[in-house]
C-alpha cells in the first residue's frame, strides 16, 4: 500500500549515479520515532548535519490515517487507511518513492530507532538483533506507552529494510550512570529488586547532547571542563532536569517513568504517592483512570486549560490568573531543582536551557533566574528576550555561572550514534 503519486514535475529526482540530489556520496541514516499511534521520521546525513527529508504518519490504527514527507519546499502528503506499524512504513519508503527521494538509492547505511525505555542493561545504543528486541519489548513492563509501540516500529521496518542495519538509541543510556544513592529509590529493597524499581531518567539523549555542547564551547575558549558543573533544563511538553559533572549525570529529575519531576505540560511532576491510594479510595477512581489523570489531564492542562506556553504567556499578558499561577507553579519547581541541583554539584559553573520551552520562552528563563545574583547568577535581560539560532550566552558579563541557551537535536545524535554503531559491525 503506497500513498498517491506525485506529480513528476514537483519532486526532486534521484542523480545519475541513485543518490540524493546533491549529495551523491552521502551516507544518510534513517531515523524513526514510533508512538502508538504514529511513526515520525526523518533521513538525514549525521557527518554533515543535514536533514533530506522528514516527516510523520500518523492515526495509526484510526479509521482513517494521514501523513506527509517534506523535503525543502515539497510537501507529500498522504491520506488513508494506517492499520498498523507494518503499513505505515510502506507508507513512509512510498512517501520517499514519490518524492523522487527512493530510501532504496539513498544510501542509507543505518536505521536508528529511539526507544524510551532501554532499563539498566543498555547503556550504549544496541545493533538490532532478536535478542534485543525482546529485551526492548520486555522493558515494556516499565514504559507500556513507549517500548511496545518502539517494537512495532522496529518489526516493520526490520521486515521492510532487512538488509540494513537497525540500531536501538535509548532514552534512558545517558542516565545508567548514575551514582547509586541518586537512582536508589528508598522502597523496600526486596520489592525494588524484584519489579526493577530505581531512578532511570528520561531525555537521556538530549541531556548528553546538550551537556556535550557546553563542554565543547567552553573548552574551544580555553576553559578547563574535566570538572565542569552544568545543569541542563529540557524544557519541552515533556520536561526534565540533570545535574552533570565532567562528562558523567550525577542527578537528573524524571524516575521510574517521566511522570517524576518537573511540573510538563500535561504530567504533574513531583507528587505524594499517597494521591494513588486518596483517589481510589475518596473518588473511586481504577489505577489507570488516576494514572491517565496525572499523566495526560494534569500539569500546564489540568492547572490553566493550556499547554502551549505561547497560549499561556499571552493569557498571562491579558491579565488570566488562572495562566498566571500556573506559571508560578512552574517556575516553583524548575527553581527548586536548580537549587538543589548546584549543592548535589557542590558549586555551578553553568546552566543551560533547551528544548521548546527553554530555547523558546524567554519568560520562563526570566522568572526562573530572577533574584539569584547573590549566588552568582546573573541574567543579560537584552541577551534574554533576542531570538537567535543556535548557542548562545544569556547571562551578564559579570555572572559566575553561565548561562546558555543550547538547541538540543536529540535526531541528529541518534543519527550520528546509529552511524557509528553500524560501521562498527560491519
């Protein structure tokens, strides 16, 4: 099953020799993030940090799916039946065949899947064999909105592409390392054992890319960072905060699942566990129903009806209160980690914000920093409210820590680490 075909004369067409055009000696690597009810994807080059094409499919397993590949100033879309995994990868490689852009010409040499959940037993990406995709499905039992969706994507894409290798990329490997009194839990150590309950950390990929960014800047200005202390915020729908010392986490905010910590878009963040136990028991409410609570009908949702801190700031502006304490409520907790955060480092050279929110609000890095100067930092408000691309410092000359918005590409280092896991192999 293919979507419709393009017209001929809107798509860029593979050159002579059945590369991409422009790229005739590019190795690409296709990446795929597969969630329940869709598969997003994207073919880039990792050496030369150049994205092809992306794209989504999505409504997987609905009445009726659509999707679409863009490549510059093409748009290819798709509308249709999405049954499962397996027919939305043929959607995506006809997607490509319709673009003029054939996955089977493109010289993809790796296909790098993320996956959520990867445990204690990965700390590095894996090659895809029949053993680790069971592991990965076996994981399940910690993440079960992720990893089972993550092994229908690698099924179908394993069947459809099976001469080429599949990488595991996990969101959690950044985080195995941390030191044992920061992913214990303080649970009755039989039953943690058992069910394999510990802190595993979410945004591992992001926290390390990022975290990687900050010691390369400040290393190319002379600085020593074998001990550097950096806080890293990825702020997103999804949020999450580490604390990295040298190259190594040493806390990071997200635990068992990525409903711990800070306060996200829709999750609660930090709660008292005893809410599961007050609900059953008060509002009758089943495991799943609370869990679905806290999870999809809680956090920026649940406290002011928004999400999208575009919504939200401007509500803020028209004067909605209700916006307004959200706000506070967030900001609440990202201080309270940033504090906690710089004496688990015992000191802090720098703090960097990322993702959506981070790179984009810059409200949110306002409220979060203000009135710090006495622990040494200090904000440039003008650095702050510019919008530019790429890293940049926000903080005053005269600040002690660092302040830094940093772009995460969480695509592009799974790329560049299924690349290096698949030349590996061979």
């Amino acid at each position: 099953m293919t979507p419709p075909a393009s017209p001929a004369s809107s798509a860029p067409r593979s050159d002579a020799g059945g590369r991409l055009p422009g790229v005739p000696d590019a190795a690409t690597v296709l990446l795929l993030n597969s969630g329940s009810s869709s598969l997003k994807f994207q073919l880039l080059d990792p050496v030369a940090e150049v994205v092809h094409a992306s794209g989504i499919v999505e409504r997987i397993g609905q009445d009726r799916g659509q999707a679409h590949l863009e490549a510059g100033d093409l748009r290819q879309p798709y509308s249709g039946e999405v049954p499962d995994h397996k027919v939305a990868m043929q959607i995506v490689t006809g997607l490509f065949e319709d673009a003029g852009m054939s996955l089977q010409e493109a010289n993809v040499v790796a296909v790098g899947h993320r996956v959520v959940q990867g445990g204690a037993r990965f700390s590095s990406p894996q090659l895809v064999d029949s053993w680790v995709r069971n592991q990965i499905a076996d994981l399940g039992a910690l993440a079960p909105l992720h990893n089972p969706a993550a092994v229908q994507g690698i099924d179908a894409a394993r069947e459809l592409l099976p001469d080429i290798p599949h990488v595991a990329v996990f969101d959690t490997a950044f985080f195995t390392a941390l030191p044992e009194e920061s992913r214990t839990y303080a649970l009755n150590a039989q039953v943690a054992a058992e069910y394999r309950i510990r802190r595993y950390g979410a945004h591992g990929t992001s926290h390390r890319y990022v975290s990687e960014q900050v010691s390369s800047l400040l290393a190319s200005e002379g600085t020593d960072v074998s001990d550097l202390r950096q806080i890293v915020l990825h702020l997103g729908n999804g949020a999450s905060a580490s604390a990295v010392r040298g190259d190594a986490p040493v806390d990071t905010s997200m635990g068992l699942t990525p409903l711990e910590g800070l306060v996200m878009g829709t999750r609660t963040g930090d709660i008292d566990a005893s809410v599961y136990a007050h609900l059953s028991r008060s509002a009758g409410m089943s495991i799943d129903e609370i869990d679905t609570l806290l999870n999809k009908s809680s956090g920026m949702q649940g406290l002011c009806g928004m999400n999208d801190f575009r919504d939200i700031t401007a509500a803020i502006r028209a004067g909605d209160e209700r916006a307004e304490l959200a706000m506070r409520v967030y900001v609440h907790r990202l201080r309270k980690y940033v504090g906690s955060y710089a004496f688990t480092l015992g000191g802090l050279d720098t703090i960097a914000f990322t993702a959506g929110i981070g790179e984009n609000v810059p409200e949110v890095r306002e409220r979060t920093l203000e009135g710090l100067e006495a622990f040494g930092i200090v904000l440039d408000p003008a650095a702050n409210a510019r919008r530019e691309k790429g890293v940049r410092t926000i903080s005053a000359p005269d600040s002690a820590v660092r302040v830094l918005v940093v772009p995460t590409d969480e695509e592009l280092a799974i790329a560049q680490q299924s690349l290096e896991v698949a030349r590996s192999a061979r």
